[in-house]
C-alpha cells in the first residue's frame, strides 16, 4: 500500500465537524517513536478515532482465524446509512499478502475503517501498544466519550501520529524491515465479495466496545480487571504465533495488572521461542506477569504445573491410575499440555520449580532437549516435518511417548531460589536449557505507592507509610535480623484491609498488619504466639515516620 493514501486529503476536516484541523497541517504532536520534531495530519485516522471515541461506532470486535490466519473482524455503525457493516484484516500466509478488506476501499483508495481495524487490533494486544492506548486513553479520558473540540487538537493528531506507528510497525523498532503497510493489500469489500469467506461466526471477543470511549472501561480493562471484558468470549480458533522481533528498548511495561519491563520481557522472549525462566523473591510478580502475558496470547491456551514437595506423576506428566474394575492412563497437565500443542499454541508455566522432585526435574531435562525431525522418525516416532519437537517418554513405560512441534508449546518457569524458599538446588542441566533468564526485585519506593494507589485507592501519606515499613522489613530482613519481610502482594493486601476497615492511625494500621503479614514477617516464639519484639520494632518505625495521626 502507498502509505501517502492516509494523507491526500489536504483541507479543512469541516465536514467531519472538525473545521480547526485542515489534512495539509504539521504540528508536534509526535508518537513517542517519532524521531523528527513533527508529524502530519492523516484524515484518514483522524476519523477513525473520531468514529470510535466520539460516535461510539464500534458495535463489536471479533478475532477469529481461517486456514491458520488470523483474522480482525469490526462491526460499526456506517455514519452514512446508520447500518451495521463490516470490516476485516486479514494476517499474512505463506503464499498470501496482509489483507485489508474496507467498505468503499481499494488499492487506491484507503477508508478510515482501516484504522478502526488497527484500533481494536491494539486493543486486543495492550502489551504491544502501549504508546498508542497511553494516548488514546488520554484523549477519552478529556473528551469524556462526547465531542472532540479544538481544545483537544493536540491530543487527537498526537494519537492519530501513534495510531500510524503501529499501522506501520506495531510495537518492533522504527526500520524498514519491519514497515508492514508495504506488504498491505486494500481491497474493496463489497467488489471481492470476501464477507461470507472470512466470516465465520466464530471467535473471540476479549473486551467491550465500550473500551473505545469510556476511559474508566479502557483503563479496568488494560489493568487486567474483568469490568470492561465480556465474559462469555471464548476462542473458537487459535492461530500460530508470528515470531516477532525485539520491542523497541527503554519501553516501561504496561501490559497489565503487573508494573515492570519483565513482563514485555517475558512476552518478547516467548514470541521468540524462546524457553524463560523466572527468578527472584517470593511476591515480586513472577506469576503476575505470566498471566498478564497469557492475556496478550488470547491465540495460546494457558496450562499451569505448580511444584511441591511430595508431587506425584500423575501431577506432572500423569500416570496409570484405578479406574473400577481397571487401570488406566491419566494424563497430567503435561502430557495434556503437549498434546493440545500437536495442533494449536499452548503456554505452559512451570510454577515453583525448584520444589520439584528428582524425578520430575529429570523429565524435564528430558523434554527441553529439542529433537529435529529426522532424530524423532530415528527413534520410531511418527512424526512429520522437520521439527524441532518436544518429546516426553514415560518413565514407567518407554512406548507411551507425548510429542508436539517446538513452535507451538511456549514455557516458561519460576523460582524462588533464597534460602528460605528452595527446596531443591536447581540442576545446572535443567538451568542451561532455559535460554533467557530475566530477574525479578521489588519495585521501586515510588512504584509501589503507586500500585497501593492503583489497587486500593489508599490516602497518599498512608501509601508512603506502608511502603516504609515494607522498606524497612527488606532491609532487617537482609540484615538477618528479621525472619521475614513483607512483599508486594502482601503490601497490597495490607493496603485494602486499611480501606476496608477505615484505619488512620498507628494503632489501626498496625492491627491489619496483624491481620495480614505479621506471622511471616515476624515469625513465632517458641509457644506459638507471634514474635512481638520483632512486631513491634516495626511499629515503631511507623510512629517514627510521624506520617499518621497517632
């Protein structure tokens, strides 16, 4: 596609109601990845978002897949006959170009149900646009889903200007081998006759159309809450991931309710192929982040194996149980793992990792070692393609064997590895085979007021007062002078019993810290009861801090 279609209309927008911005202006209104000091006005995309803020005329957004590729499907409301019509983009095949099927299109001639197609794309995938949702919400956010005025011209081209930057690029780096719009193909909707092809009343619908005007909707939904998500969507059909480069550096994450670049991390690696592994303290969000990242795979089924002391084969790969008046296989979650791979993407997070007997970890090594094709068909697997593959031979009985392709099964795993956590030492065989090791620490002083703020609505000075503390438990702790210390999720945790019991005071506090993290942190004397010298050592650093009434 010729990318100067998005910027031939050269005069006022008046007929768009938008007299005050002409399509031949340039402002600096730049998307955080614009590197030149300004940016042009697409009337194009300027309608887009003006069709989807201010006239609310996304009915609904659909990803479905045919013949492994994905699909975007829109429905709105034509501005023109007031009926409902639809829009598709189409993924790219093996011998088939990205495809943009528009009311009214055309290889010379774009609509602006081609940026609505963007929009809901990067709505699906929060994580990979971040820039242009942090815009976007910002202008509903002042526009309050009514009229877009002249007081809004910045914040409109500034998000139309990141709109074009994942139109061209989604979220990769700014360089000629990642510029998609040379690949696209517009056609006509209604000429090629496409609709009951594509569509086929299948698939999923991960959020509201209300996303799209409704700032408080945009921002529950980005946070990872269900309040803007409809809960009867369910995938019909998954596509295979498309190997992605590297996200552009220096990007904070936001692809949900956790806080910190390990998350795009955790997502870049997967996309890559990648196996990861997790590591830091307890509370840090190593879990967090593995499902907020799941959330950006609506394409990949989520299975969960949690490592403990006395697991079983039948919790891990499965094994022959007794069924009646028989003895049958039970597949564990990762013998159903590799085979809901065989045809479809699966994540698999490997939870706790080193409470993980000898003979799982073994398993395990076992599995991360990838077979190319020729070496599976050697040991007597029927297995097509070149592969490489998975593979996974029950101990107890060498015939019964799980394969599936690499491509498909996406792991990740997690571990705690400070003394107080380990089980087991994590065998230097199984940590070789993880290719990418991304480290977990407490978040900032700053981050963490901010997240109290976030999931709790706590008063500021009581945010830096519990943050404080929890700094200060870290800091005893490490000294060993305290046998625990409180982290993020239990700070929270203590921050939401405070607003549900109106606590203000020292005193107040204190008594849902009791309730919340004090065994842990303080842990017991020899009777049972909790250790009050250590409790109160950290009450008094709260009354020392003078930030709450007494």
């Amino acid at each position: 596609m010729d990318t100067s279609l998005l910027f031939r209309k050269r005069r006022p927008l008046t007929d768009e109601g938008l007299g005050w911005l002409s399509g031949d202006e340039r402002g600096p209104w730049c998307a955080r990845r614009n590197a030149t000091s300004e940016a042009g006005v697409s009337a194009i995309l300027i309608r887009a978002l003006q069709t989807a803020a201010m006239h609310h005329a996304i009915v609904e957004a659909v990803f479905s897949a045919k013949d492994g590729r994905p699909i975007t499907i829109v429905s709105s409301t034509s501005k023109s006959t007031g009926k409902p019509i639809e829009s598709f983009l189409v993924s790219p095949g093996a011998s088939t170009p990205w495809a943009a099927y528009l009311p009214n299109g055309g290889p010379e001639k774009v609509t602006y149900y081609l940026g609505l197609l963007v929009l809901a794309e990067a709505m699906a995938a929060p994580a990979a646009a971040v820039d242009l949702l942090d815009a976007y919400e910002a202008l509903i956010t002042a526009t309050k889903g009514g009229t877009i005025t002249a007081d809004h011209k910045e914040l409109l081209c500034g998000t139309a200007d990141e709109l074009y930057y994942y139109l061209r690029y989604q979220d990769l780096p700014v360089e000629p081998a990642n510029d998609r719009l040379k690949e696209l193909l517009v056609q006509d909707l209604a000429a090629v006759g496409v609709l009951g092809t594509l569509s086929t009343g299948t698939g999923v619908t991960p959020f509201s159309p209300q996303v799209f005007y409704d700032a408080e909707a945009l921002h529950a939904y980005r946070a990872g809450t269900t309040s803007a998500v409809l809960p009867s969507a369910k995938p019909a059909s998954k596509a295979k991931p498309r190997a992605r480069s590297a996200a552009p550096g220096g990007r904070p994450n936001s692809l949900g309710r956790f806080v910190g670049r390990q998350a795009q991390l955790l997502y870049d690696s997967l996309r890559r192929g990648k196996t990861v592994l997790l590591a830091g303290p307890t509370g840090t969000g190593k879990t967090l982040a593995v499902e907020d990242v799941a959330q950006q795979l609506p394409e990949a089924r989520l299975v969960r194996v949690e490592g403990k002391e006395g697991m079983l084969d039948v919790d891990f790969l499965g094994n022959i149980v007794p069924r009646e008046q028989a003895r049958v296989w039970q597949d564990g979650p990762l013998a159903e793992a590799i085979l809901a791979a065989q045809f479809d993407p699966v994540l698999l997070f490997i939870d706790e990792l080193t409470r993980f007997p000898r003979e799982q970890i073994n398993l395990l090594i076992g599995l991360l070692n990838r077979k190319s094709g020729d070496i599976c068909r050697q040991e007597g697997l029927d297995l097509i393609g070149d592969g490489p593959f998975y593979v996974a031979r029950v101990p107890q009985d060498n015939s019964r064997v799980f394969a599936c392709p690499c491509d498909h099964l996406l792991i990740a795993a997690a571990a705690n590895f400070g003394k107080d956590y380990a089980v087991y030492p994590l065998d230097p065989a199984l940590r070789r085979r993880f290719t990418t090791i991304i480290e977990f620490d407490y978040p900032a002083k700053d981050v963490e007021i901010d997240l109290l703020d976030r999931f709790t609505g706590l008063d500021r000075n009581l945010a830096e007062a519990l943050v404080a503390v929890a700094i200060e438990s870290r800091r005893v702790h490490e000294n060993g002078d305290l046998p625990g210390m409180i982290d993020t999720a239990s700070l929270i945790e203590w921050g939401r019993k405070c607003v549900e019991a109106g606590a203000r005071s020292h005193g107040e506090v204190m008594d849902m810290a009791a309730l919340t993290w004090a065994d842990l942190v303080c842990g017991r004397t020899h009777d049972g009861r909790v250790d009050a010298g250590h409790f109160n050592a950290l009450r008094d650093h709260l009354e020392a801090l003078a930030l709450l009434p007494k």
